[in-house]
C-alpha cells in the first residue's frame, strides 16, 4: 500500500511541477521534495526520469479520457460532440492554470531534446486524439453536418493543430481570447 502512495505522490508532484515549469527544467531532487519523499524512493518507482516523463503523460491522457468522452458518444449532433470536447478542455485548462498550458502539448515542444521515448510517446496520443476527432467528423460529414470537401483526418489534424496553437496563445493572451477565436473559426471551418 505504501508503494502505491509514494509512487502516486511522486507522479502528482512530478507532473504538476513538470506542468508548470516543464520536463527539462523538473529534476528528480524537485520531484521528491514537493512529493515529501527520499530522493533515492524516486527510483524504486521509476527506474529512469524518461521513464517518470512517460507515465506523467500516461496519467495526464488517461486522466483526460472524460473530456474526449463526446467525442465517442452515440446520438447527438458531430458539431455539438466536438464544441462540448474542446469546451471541456478549455475549462479543465482554465481551473488548471491557462499559463501551464496543456502537458502534452508542452511535452511535444520538448520532445527533441527529451528523447525518442517521450517524443514517440507523444506522437501517439496525437494520432489517438486526432482519430477520436475524425471519428466525429466523419460522423457528421455522414450526417450533413460537417463539409465533405476535406478528409476527416485532415480536418482532425488541423483542428488538434488549431487548438494547440490557441492553448499557447491563452499562456500570454487576455483571458479567453485565444480560445474565443478558436470557437468562432470551428463553426466555420467545419460548416458543410
């Protein structure tokens, strides 16, 4: 039991921190201290920092899987599913803190420099969101609700691309800008 509660403690604290001040910048020795734990128990839960870098971004989409949830329900217009996601994400990035951003994006800036492991690690959640995002869309494309004249994928991309982009903006910009714009270009990109 006790396991687990350092192993957790750790993974909060790390991620939290790495959040905030990014993965390059978060050493074991601040991961440990924040988490109230011995320096050397860090790696009896994680053998490596790449392997810590991993399961924060395995926690982080994991824990993210709620606000995906429209995206996969049955019923309901595509475009309505798609507002509600990215709605949802915008106001978990909102409580969390607008100037962290969003992990995995910050981990896709930092993927050269963090290795092959993370930046591989963050190419996949990119492809499984952007698939749950074409899956909508070419549900509503079906429908009539959504233009047929690009590919889902493609529109899923750059939507995911689009959204990024606004949460890096929302770190610098008035409140809610970035994300004002971004909604306001969705109805229209996606229009039939």
């Amino acid at each position: 039991m006790a396991r687990h509660s350092t192993h957790d403690r750790l993974l909060a604290a790390g991620r939290q921190s790495i959040h905030a001040h990014g993965f390059a910048a978060t050493g074991v020795q601040e991961i440990t201290a924040a988490a109230g734990v011995p320096k050397g128990s860090f790696y009896n839960h994680f053998p490596s920092k790449a392997a810590f870098g991993l399961a924060a971004l395995d926690s982080y989409w994991a824990d993210g899987a709620a606000l995906r949830a429209p995206l996969h329900a049955t019923g309901g217009p595509a475009m309505e599913r798609l507002r509600a996601h990215f709605r949802a994400v915008a106001a978990a990035g909102t409580a969390q803190g607008l100037e962290c951003g969003c992990l995995i994006g910050n981990f896709a800036i930092e993927a050269p420099a963090a290795g092959p492991q993370i930046a591989a690690r963050v190419a996949e959640i990119h492809r499984d969101w952007t698939a749950a995002l074409a899956g909508c869309i070419a549900e509503g494309a079906a429908a009539g609700q959504i233009r047929r004249d690009l590919a889902p994928d493609d529109l899923a991309r750059m939507l995911l691309a689009a959204w990024q982009g606004s949460v890096q903006r929302a770190k610098v910009e008035p409140h809610g800008l970035a994300f004002d714009a971004f909604f306001r270009a969705l109805d229209r990109l996606l229009a039939p």
